[in-house]
C-alpha cells in the first residue's frame, strides 16, 4: 500500500475507534491495520480491534466495582451495629474499629498480608474480632451464673424479670454474632485459628441457652423430658441436632412432629435419615418455591402440607412398602395420599438421622439453603402405619397420645449443634 494511503487509512481508523469508544476509557492507542481498499473501514476496525467489545467490559467492570461498593457500606454498617450492641451487653471487650476501615481501601491485597477471609479484611482483624466475640460471650455467661445464684434466693417473679431481660440482650446478640462470623468465612475456608474460635462461640451460646431455658420454666430436673422443643433461628450450615439412636429395617413407618415456621421461600429440612451410600434414604424437605416433600430412597413425593405461617402445626407422614402408598396429615387431618413412592424398598438400618438440616454425605455435607428455620418438637417415629385416630390423638394433645417404638422424643436422645437450643414445649399447653 502507498505511503499516502497507509496514513489515509490510519486515521480514518483512529477516528472510528474514537466514534465508537466515546466514553473516556483513559490513555487511547491508535492501530493501522491493513484492509482491502474498498473495504469500510470502520466496519473493518470494529471488527479487527474489538471496540464494542471492550466497552461492554468496561461497563461491566465499572457495574461490578459499584456493586463491590454497596456491599462493602453494607457490611461496614453491620460491623457498626455489632459493637453497639455489645457495647449494651456491658462487654469489656470491643470491636477493632479498623476492622470496618479494612474494606474501605477497595480489592488489592497488601504484600506480606494473610490469606484473606472476607473479600479484602485480614486474616489479623477477623481473628481478633472472633477473639473479642468470645471474650464478650463469657462475660455474659458470668453474668447469667450470677442470675442463677439470684434465682434461688428470690422470688421466680423477680427472677423471670431479670431472666427476660437478659434473654432479649443474648437472642439479639446471637444472632449479630453468628451472623458475624458466617460473613467472616463466607466463600473460603477459614484458617484453622479461626475455625477453632468459631467452635468455642458456638459451644458457648450452646451453653448459654440451655442454662436460659432451664430458668424459664425450672429447673431441668422438674421439666418432663418429653415437654421441650429445639429452636433454629437462623439458615446456617452448622447449627442442627443429631439423634443419638440409628433407624432399624422398617418396612412400613410413621413420622410425626409439631413444626412453627416463617420461613420463606422453604422451611428448610426437617430431619434428613443418610445410610452408607444413600443421604437420601427418608428426607423431608421444603426448598426455595417447591411445595414440601418427602424423599424415601431419592424417590419423591410431594405433600399438601403449608406451615409457614408462623404457627404451631402438627404434620405426620405414613408409608409402607408394599406399593409405596403414602399418607400425609396435618393437625390431625388427612390432606393428601399417594402410592408407588419406593415400593418394596425397606428402609436400612445403621444410619444418621439429623434434625434441621438436610444430608450430602453420611452425617454432614450440609448447605446453609436447605437448612430448617424455626421450631421443632415431638419427633417421633414408628414402625407401622399409624390409624387416623391415633394421629388424631397426637395432633389434639390427648392423654391417648403415643409415643414413638422407634425414636421417641426425649432430650435424653438428642445432642445439639452450633447454636440450636432447648426451650420448653408450647403447643400442647396452648391447646389444652
């Protein structure tokens, strides 16, 4: 090509890419590139030089960076109201107040800094944060100690005063805390220093809890252990209940439970029964928009069961093996049927069975979507299919009412997990 023609051509490029990029994408390079001399050129340096393109991932990049900055104000404002409230709960220790700055300095990692476990905060100020969340913890639990030495020289008046006091600072605190640290080790795997401070905070509000309730109604040798139910306040992938005791061979079977939820979209899980080689053996389950199931063998059926309202309601399920016919009731009431749900597959003995969460491996592999949100009492489990009468019976809180030959419900079978706790029973003291 001539040497006229080559300057020609470009600037005519150069204009064309400044056309298109209008927008000040900061320092401009200009590249001549050789076309056919009838060929429009613009179209050709759109096409060789990818202009349009490279605004689409400027805009992006830009959309991106502001979302970056929504979320950081976010988060800093929810640090904010974390070091209020344990400023109110009298603790001793503090939040950092550079922990909140940390994020405001945008996405590079300073050199020599740890490996990070919120986006742009440190692995230093998350653990100190962790630390000084369970210094404020033990300090509450030395209080509530106390509380329990008041309450055995005074009035249960006067006692309950204090207790519900004290219980408002703990359930707001709780929940601040958990969902602290679940922000703290969102998306990576913490480091190990962290993970293990974790677990004492979790065991502490565990602790704490237990004791709470144990003032609420009297002491805990004076409360049947039947009349308690569990309570999980928040969607996590670690707070659940385990039942001590395996499922035999069954080839029929009832599960009944009281269940009060608000959740949506979904309760969450239930219980979920995992053996080797199958986590879906017996799973109830309501997720996202879907209505609740029942999973027997990874086969599904869908019930007719809506319990989200934020009240008591007593729900059972009845299956046998013999053409896998099914039936669902909800307080006491029988609202739908069904067959061909697993037929002719017992259900196997010598697995796990958890309360709250739903199970991707044999006793764990939780997902926090799937956890149960709320409360749960009176699980029990037989090994025949239940008459009307007798779900009647537990749904109405009769005197008649039968306990589980399989699982039985009784705080002696339950251990609980990172933050689940124990409260006394309240539907069948609200119907009777």
């Amino acid at each position: 090509m001539p040497a006229g023609r080559a300057a020609r051509t470009c600037a005519l490029l150069a204009l064309c890419l400044l056309g298109a990029g209008a927008q000040d994408f900061g320092p401009t390079r200009f590249i001549c590139t050789s076309v056919p001399v009838d060929a429009d050129m613009c179209a050709a340096s759109v096409a060789a030089g990818g202009a349009e393109e490279l605004r689409s991932s400027v805009l992006q990049l830009r959309e991106t960076v502001l979302q970056q900055k929504e979320t950081i104000l976010s988060q800093k404002e929810t640090i904010r109201e974390l070091t209020a409230k344990l400023g109110r709960c009298e603790s001793q220790s503090t939040l950092d107040p550079g922990v909140g700055e940390a994020r405001a300095g945008g996405g590079r990692k300073q050199p020599g800094s740890g490996k990070n476990t919120m986006g742009d905060l440190s692995r230093t100020p998350a653990a100190e944060t962790l630390s000084q969340l369970g210094q404020t913890l033990q300090s509450l639990k030395t209080r509530l100690e106390n509380l329990e030495q008041y309450s055995r020289l005074n009035s249960s008046s006067q006692t309950n005063s204090l207790k519900d006091l004290l219980q408002s600072k703990i359930d707001e605190l709780e929940r601040q805390v958990l969902s602290r640290v679940n922000t703290l080790e969102e998306g990576k795997g913490g480091p190990r220093n962290e993970t293990e401070e974790r677990v004492k905070i979790e065991t502490a509000l565990t602790s704490l809890h237990q004791r709470i309730s144990e003032l609420e109604k009297g002491q805990k040798d004076n409360r049947p252990g039947d009349k308690f139910q569990l309570t999980f306040p928040l969607r996590t992938n670690y707070m659940y209940a385990k039942v001590k005791k395996s499922l035999p061979e069954m080839y029929a079977f009832t599960v009944c439970m009281w269940l009060k939820s608000s959740a949506a979209p979904g309760v969450g899980t239930p219980f979920s029964y995992a053996v080797p080689g199958q986590a879906n053996e017996l799973v109830l389950i309501e997720w996202g928009n879907n209505p609740m199931e029942i999973l027997i063998n990874d086969k599904v059926a869908k019930l007719p069961f809506v319990i989200n309202d934020g009240k008591w309601h007593h729900i059972c399920v009845t299956w046998t093996t013999r053409d896998g016919v099914w039936e669902a009731y909800q307080d006491g009431t029988q609202g739908g049927s069904g067959e061909n749900l697993a037929p002719y597959h017992p259900i196997k003995p010598q697995g796990v069975l958890v309360l709250g969460q739903e199970q991707d491996t044999l006793g764990g592999g939780f997902d926090a979507t799937q956890a149960f949100v709320g409360e749960l009492a009176h699980f029990n489990i037989w090994d025949r299919k239940l008459t009307p009468g007798e779900v009647y019976n537990l749904a109405t809180c009769s005197t008649k009412a039968l306990s589980g030959n399989v699982i039985a419900w009784a705080e002696s079978h339950i251990e609980i997990y990172g933050g689940a706790t124990k409260w006394t029973f309240e539907a069948c003291r609200q119907i009777n």
